[in-house]
C-alpha cells in the first residue's frame, strides 16, 4: 500500500499523531497539515500523489469547508470529513462543500480506517472499468468520472458519483437503502444508515433540481429508484 498517500489535516497534535501513527502501521504514507492554510499549500505541491484527504472541520486560518470547496475547484480527490459536529444539517454542509464521507469525534480507528479502505477498494474498481452509462437524458461515464445532464457536466462528490453509478446501472429497479448503502460504503461501514439519504438529497440538487424532470424517485419504505416520473 505504500502508493497510498494520506494528506491528514488535524490541528490537535495528540489526535493527529495518533492518527498518523496508525494509518503508517497500515502501510499508507502520510502528509500532516496543522491548519487550512497549510493544507492547501502540501495539496498543491503533492496533488499529483494524494490519494485522499482526512480533513477536520474546525481548523485554524482556513476551517475543513473552506478547504474543501476550494480543492474542490480543480480535482475530484476523495475527502473524508473529521468533526465533533455531528447534527444532519452539518453532514449536508459537508457534503455540498465536495467532501465524500463524514465521520463524527470521537471516532474508533478500526471504524476510520474501514472507511478508507472502501474508497481506495472503491476506487480501483472503478480504475478497472471502462463502461459509459445512459439513462434519458443521463450520462455516466465511469472510466473519466464524467456526468452529464442536458449535456451539461455535473460536478459530484466521489461517493455521488457511485451512489448515482449503481442507479444508473439497474435503472427502474428500486435498490433498497441497505443495497445502495452496502454498494458503495461497503459492509464493513460503522456509520448511520441515513446516509443513503443525506447523498441522495444532495445528488437532487444538483441534478435533480427541476421536480418535473426528477431521474431518483424515492419509493417510501423501500428505498430509491432511476426512473422518469410518470
């Protein structure tokens, strides 16, 4: 694993140096930043080699969103949120500033290095695969990770790009919550259930905006479905 390069951005030394401690254990090589500024200034000078981002929020000189969004501007990198905020409302600020998953302090680390290895599983099947995707007037491109609408690109996070690849591959076939949430954060994913939700949600307003033209139906008690409304 040492092609895995971790950019930890962490201001509580004890914290970070724990994490770090850890994830070298696993084989990851590891790029530490105290602040946002830091952070990304090592991204800029590293970008080419990072694998992923383990970002906290509350950062000194630029906070974890801020980070975020701005990286966001130029590379689809996976990011994985740290943060003692844990209320819906604070996942969905996360999630619209790029990041790709969301893990709430404190935290166990068999439960953090589960996650990362889902996106760098995630990711090299994805690597494997040359598929484009259509549905409508949707498009889905797995080996550039390109979506398009209208024809009109769409900018998605690494975890809604694969949530929105597994609907467009079974289209008009309702996946289950327990299906999509399995499907792309894995089975060994410790975190809340209504995360399906919360991404979903977040890939309607971005896509999915206009309720007339709406691809992802939601069928209640279920879970969600690609389909044209009827």
């Amino acid at each position: 694993m040492n092609d895995v390069v971790i950019l930890l951005v962490e201001d509580e030394a004890s914290l970070a140096n724990f994490i770090s401690e850890e994830l070298r254990f696993e084989g990851y090589e590891v790029l530490y930043a105290a602040d946002g500024e830091q952070a990304l200034t090592l991204y800029e000078e590293n970008q080419e080699r990072i694998t992923m981002l383990l970002l906290d929020w509350m950062l000194p000189k630029y906070d974890g969103i801020t980070v975020a969004r701005r990286i966001r501007r130029n590379s689809q990198v996976p990011i994985i949120m740290m943060t003692a905020r844990d209320q819906l409302t604070d996942k969905v600020v996360g999630l619209d500033a790029g990041t790709d998953d969301y893990i709430t302090k404190p935290f166990e680390i068999e439960e953090l290095l589960a996650r990362i290895r889902v996106i760098i599983r995630r990711a090299a099947q994805v690597q494997a695969q040359s598929l484009i995707y259509s549905y409508n007037d949707l498009t889905l491109d797995l080996t550039k990770r390109v979506v398009e609408r209208f024809g009109e690109s769409i900018q998605l996070t690494q975890k809604e790009f694969e949530l929105l690849a597994e609907l467009i591959k079974r289209p008009e076939e309702v996946l289950t919550r327990d299906e999509l949430l399995n499907a792309v954060w894995g089975y060994d994913y410790f975190g809340q259930t209504n995360v399906v939700d919360v991404y979903i949600r977040s890939l309607r307003n971005k896509m999915d905006y206009e309720v007339d033209q709406r691809l992802i139906q939601t069928v209640r008690g279920v879970g969600y479905v690609l389909r044209k409304k009827s």
